[in-house]
C-alpha cells in the first residue's frame, strides 16, 4: 500500500509531465517537463545526470528547433527517446 506522500508526489509529477506540455514556451519549461517525465517514467532508476545528460543532448543536437521555439516537436523527440 502506497504512503499519501508517495501517492501525492506521483499525481503532482503526473500533472506537471502531461498538463504543462502544451504550455512550454522556453527552454526552461522545457528542461521542467523533461526532468519531470524522465522521473516518472524511470521511477527509482532515475539518475539525474543522465537526465540531464539526455536534455543537454536533445538541445544540442535540434538546435534549429530551439532557435525557433519548437517546443513540441522536441517533446517528440523526448518521448521518442524514452523508452522504458
């Protein structure tokens, strides 16, 4: 049986990664909703190094879309890259 803390933290992180994903208009919302579904999706095998490490390289390597404020094509790419 889950604790109320773990249960609350899961909706709370729930919301974040799916609610905000239509709303990120820059790179830090971006990074936001990244570390946020790499949580929950990783669950305890979470590693915030490679998280970033995975953000960094999403960035870097569509800068173009950056450049140009795609944010939900470089959702795409997160949620293509994920796999679990």
């Amino acid at each position: 049986m889950k604790s109320i803390t773990s249960f609350l933290k899961e909706q709370f992180n729930s919301r974040i990664a799916n609610v905000n994903e239509g709303e990120i208009k820059d790179e830090k919302a971006f990074r936001e909703y990244a570390k946020n579904k790499l949580k929950e999706i990783w669950g305890d095998e979470y590693d915030e190094d490679k998280a970033n490490e995975m953000i960094e390289g999403i960035l870097k390597d569509n800068k173009e879309l950056v450049d140009n404020d795609d944010w939900g094509a470089l959702i795409g790419i997160l949620n293509k890259g994920v796999v679990k």
